[in-house]
C-alpha cells in the first residue's frame, strides 16, 4: 500500500470561452451533429459543469460521466446536485485522479472528451503507479464502442509543448489504435473509432 497522497489540481476553472472554448464548443459539435441520447465520458469537469448542464437539457439527454482532479470543483458538483437533482438524472461527476481509471467501472461510451490530455501527468502520479498518457487513451478508446468519437482539445497547453505534448501522444495513439481522424470543429480535434456510423 502506498503511501504517497493523490497528485490533484489545486486550482478551480469557471466557464472562460474566451480563454478555454472547447467545453462551449463541444455542445456545439453535439447539438450539429445532432447526438442526443448518448453516453459521454468528460475529461475536466471545471467549476461551471457546463457540458454536465447543458447535456442534462430535454433537448439532448445526453448521459455525462464527468471527472475532475480539482477539491473545488467537485465542490461546485455538489452543490449543484443539491440545488438542481434534476440534472443528476444525466450528469454526474467524480473526484479523482483520471490515470487511476479500472476499466471494470466503466460503461461503453458514445463520446469521450480528452481536452486536458498531458497536463496532470508527471513524477507524482508515478509514485503510486498510475497509467501514462498513452495508456489512459488507449483505455477509453477500448471503451469507446465502433463509430464513437474521441476529442481532443488542440488549445490545451500541453498539445504541443516541447516535452510530452499530446500531440505526440496522439500520434502514437493513432498507430495502435483503429480511429481515423475527422478533422477540426472550431478548437476542438475530432476521431472517430473505426467500426462504425453515427
């Protein structure tokens, strides 16, 4: 058993379209594509929850996985189910650290969201043996069924940094896996798994 604490994200994120406009643009690429009824695993809930909020509206019934390495913001989760339990109905959200994922916990998605891909991992989560990168994508791609999509968010600071850039991750993802790449949607970076039509 080890004994070194949980690598989280001392920080909390509101909604900065400006700033950080792939959980606004995401919405938008659901709603074109017109995807509703789907399940959807969320990488970085932010304190705003808007892709947990939004996917809870009648109008898409979208059924939101969220999880978020940030006290804070599974904070303003809670306090959200407290005052809004109609949302809980499509949208819940985890505290944790996303590279501790077992897979026997998890359901086969529609869409998974990997915006923040490369910007938690380091020496920390490697003292208590958490997956890479790689790994993390090559799990939720496994638990992604034939014709789902996987986004990426290329405004992220770690897509393209010196040092392990997602995009390199990426790169290596595409070898080993069966997806083909859909090509952009605003800020965000869009695959679909092989297999498949949505």
């Amino acid at each position: 058993m080890s004994s070194t604490a949980l690598h989280y994200w001392d920080a909390s994120w509101d909604l900065r379209p400006a700033e950080c406009p792939c959980d606004v643009d995401f919405i938008a690429w659901l709603d074109e594509n017109r995807i509703v009824d789907a399940t959807i695993y969320h990488f970085g809930t932010g304190a705003h929850h808007h892709v947990g909020i939004e996917c809870a509206r009648m109008e898409r019934r979208n059924a939101v996985l969220g999880i978020t390495a940030a006290p804070q913001e599974y904070e303003t989760f809670v306090k959200l189910a407290i005052e809004r339990p109609d949302v809980l109905r499509h949208y819940n959200a985890v505290f944790g650290d996303i590279y501790l994922l077992n897979r026997k916990l998890l359901p086969v998605f529609d869409v998974v969201t990997l915006f923040h891909l490369c910007e938690f991992r380091g020496d920390k989560n490697d003292a208590y043996g958490a997956m890479t990168d790689l790994e993390l994508l090559n799990l939720l791609t496994d638990q992604t069924r034939p014709g789902g999509h996987i986004l990426f968010f290329p405004g992220s600071f770690a897509f393209d940094r010196a040092d392990h850039s997602a995009k390199d991750v990426i790169a290596e993802w595409e070898q080993q896996r069966a997806v083909e790449k859909l090509g952009r949607y605003k800020s965000l970076l869009v695959y679909r798994k092989r297999g498949g039509e949505r």
